[in-house]
C-alpha cells in the first residue's frame, strides 16, 4: 500500500523545505530540503531504499548513514500519525 499524508494533514511549501500541519491539534512539524525530498519521495512510491539512493549521490560525504536516517524519518513520521500506509 503507498504512502500518503494522514487525512487531517496539510502541508506547505517553506523556503527551506515544508511544514505539515496536524489540523486535529494544532501541532505542526517542520522538514528541511533533505526532509522534504525523502517524504516527497516516499509520497511518489518510492522506498526507503531508493530514497537513500538519491541521497547518496547529493551527499556522498553521509552515505553510511543516509539508509538509517530513511527508514528513522520514515518511523517518526508514522508514528506522529503524520502518513497512513
């Protein structure tokens, strides 16, 4: 099943990556660019995997870490019930 926003989830574009926004609490949380094109990714059908791909060729200089640091925003986001699977 693809990943998508939580229905009472809204997003916006922000000059250094995107903000969402829990409408149910009022609660928002912002992502940076690298946060931003990872969830993007994800959103579009993409995995972990191949999202840590892409990272790799931007940022050579963190590729041992970029398949965690994936699959851990991936388990933060599921986990403030910010994306449904």
């Amino acid at each position: 099943m693809p990943l998508s926003l939580a229905p009472h989830i809204t997003s916006a574009r922000t000059p250094g990556g995107l903000v969402l926004l829990n409408t149910r609490t009022g609660r928002y949380w912002q992502l940076n660019d690298t946060g931003t094109l990872v969830l993007e990714h994800l959103l579009a059908g993409g995995s972990c995997t191949s999202a840590a791909a892409e990272l790799r060729t931007r940022h050579p200089e963190a590729a041992d870490r970029v398949e965690a640091d994936t699959v851990g925003l991936l388990e933060t986001l599921k986990s403030a019930e910010l994306v449904t699977t």
